[in-house]
C-alpha cells in the first residue's frame, strides 16, 4: 500500500524527521495558524496516513501548496476501472487543519497515452500559478498483464497555469532540451519540478528525471537552455537554505539529500531517510516521493512539512504498484 503521508520538522533542516515521526502526536503541542483563517493542531492528527490506497485506487507523488490558509495537495491519482483497464490523472484535495480534505477531484483528462501525473509543485509567476507534472504513458494497461508496465519513451514534461488554483489551462509541453531539438528527440524525462534561482529573480530551473536528475533553466517559461545533470533518484523537491540548493531525492527506497551551492557540484547530505518504515505496515517496501514544504517563514508554524506515498510490498509486481499505494 502507498500511502501519502506528514511529518513536522520542529527545527533545522529534514535533519529532524525520524525525531518528529515519533513525537507528533504526543510532544508537539502548539497550535499552528495563519493569520486569521486556517487552525492546525498537531496533537489532533492521529496518523501519518491522509489517503489510503485500495484494490481499486493509488495515491502518489504529493506536491503542496499552502495558500490563504489553504493547504492544496496534488497528487498522481491511478484508478482501476471496473473493465480492469489503469488510468493516471494529477488530482487535488484541500484542507485547512490536514485531517478533514475535501474530495478528490482530478484536474487531467483520462488518456491511457498520455497518464498526467506526478506533480511536481506549485509556482506563482507574475498573476498566475503554474503547476508542473509529467505525462506517463501506458496504452491498453490492463489488470491482466503479469508485469509491471513503466510508461513508455514518450514520457515528457508538462505545465499548466491557473488563476485561482481550482481551474487550469490545457497542458504545455516543457521544450527543456531548448526550441532546436525535436519532441521526439527529447528523451523520456519525468517528475519535474519549478525553482527560482536563488541569485537572479527573473531565472528559473526545472529539475527532472532524465540521466539522473537533470537541469535546465528559462527566463520566460517558453525558451529553455539544458544546463547539465546529477547522479540522483527520482521525485526531485529543491529548496534553498543558507544560500545553497537542497536536493531532496528518492533513490530505491527512502529519502535522499544533495547540496549544492553552484548547481553544478552536488554532494550528499546526512543519511537516507526512512523514518519509521519498519514499525509501519503500509510502509515496509518503500517510502519515496518525499515533498518537503518550506512554511519557516510562515508566522505560527515555522516547520519544514514533508509529505511522501508509502508502499506495502518491496517487490514491484504489477498489481502492486497501482494498487494500495497511500500518501502520508
């Protein structure tokens, strides 16, 4: 099972996560606000777990937007269809306290060839948001077959843009490879993910997965420049810290860390992060897709937030990677 699932981190930097895994519902005492809207009391969140996955239903890959008061979870939605036929959507849920979301509501179109999914966060540029996700392709995935099926070459990077966060535009093709190099010379890339450059306010990175992670950067989201690639596992998340860019990774199992001040010379950070994956059933095969939201700043919560899907199995058979996947 995968699940998506929180932990508060009370101080530093993920460094904190397995100390904040076992205490949050015990030694976590004050009340997290924004403002004059949303009231999170950590002490009344019983589990981890914010949607579990069935026979029928997978939640994955989380990206979080906090906003007026309003936490905004994306997620890759994977549905078995009574036909036994497997669709992937980017979907959304709402919450003000992280316990009670509102419904799942898919934001994509359903298309076995293209499997939108995979958010990688959430941006404001100028009026706008701008969310970023891949598509997955996998036609005619069926039930029936005995392997598991990765999506296909054509897997590419997307965005759309939105007002107000409920309604989005039709997706554009990210052309990170740079206008001269054709679509279908791009090579497959997936999960990316959208960060200013911590120098220069008008340049901005995606990161993605593509011999390791790979870089590239954009100054008005139409015209790209490829900068170059890490050695790195998959669902990117970056933030800066003391002027340096934090890699938050998923190699095989658990949760990575880089550092960088340059992006060009990465080194690895602390040790990989499983939290309490051997006391936690819906967790035991894998912990990955690690989302850290940066609230430091916001007054009254002042943590580091890291979502994440768990999964039951460690064996990747076929059923069991659209199936009971969680996010915690």
């Amino acid at each position: 099972m995968k699940n998506i699932t929180i932990f508060v981190i009370t101080f530093g930097l993920l460094c904190t996560f397995v100390c904040a895994a076992q205490t949050v519902n015990t030694r976590i005492s004050k009340t997290f606000f924004d403002g004059n809207t949303s009231i999170i009391d950590i002490r009344k969140i019983l589990s981890p777990v914010l949607f579990a996955g069935d026979a029928h239903t997978a939640y994955r890959d989380p990206a979080v937007l906090f906003h007026e008061g309003v936490f905004y979870l994306f997620f890759s939605f994977i549905e078995i269809e009574p036909d036994g036929y497997i669709y992937s959507y980017v979907a959304y849920s709402k919450s003000r306290d992280l316990i009670h979301w509102t419904s799942v509501k898919k934001i994509t179109q359903k298309d076995q060839s293209l499997n939108y999914s995979s958010p990688g966060n959430i941006i404001r540029y100028g009026k706008e948001w701008l969310i970023c996700f891949q598509t997955y392709p996998r036609p005619r995935y069926h039930t029936s077959e005995q392997k598991i099926r990765y999506g296909d070459q054509t897997a590419r990077i997307f965005l759309m843009r939105s007002h107000d966060l409920e309604n989005w535009s039709n997706p554009e093709l990210l052309k990170v490879k740079g206008d001269s190099i054709a679509v279908e010379d791009m090579g497959r890339m997936i999960d990316p993910y959208l960060i200013r450059d911590k120098d220069d306010p008008d340049k901005y990175w995606c990161f993605y997965k593509q011999n390791g992670v790979s870089l590239s950067y954009t100054c008005n989201f139409s015209s790209w420049n490829y900068f170059g690639h890490t050695e790195a596992g998959e669902n990117a998340c970056v933030l800066v810290r003391d002027n340096e860019y934090v890699l938050v990774h998923s190699p095989a199992n658990g949760i990575g860390i880089k550092k960088s001040a340059d992006l060009k010379n990465w080194q690895d950070w602390g040790k990989l992060i499983t939290l309490g994956q051997e006391q936690w059933e819906w967790a035991k095969g894998r912990i990955t897709a690690g989302f850290v939201l940066d609230l430091k700043d916001t007054a009254g919560i002042e943590k580091y937030l890291m979502f994440y899907h768990g999964q039951v199995h460690k064996h990747f058979r076929q059923l069991q990677y659209v199936q009971n996947n969680s996010m915690n």
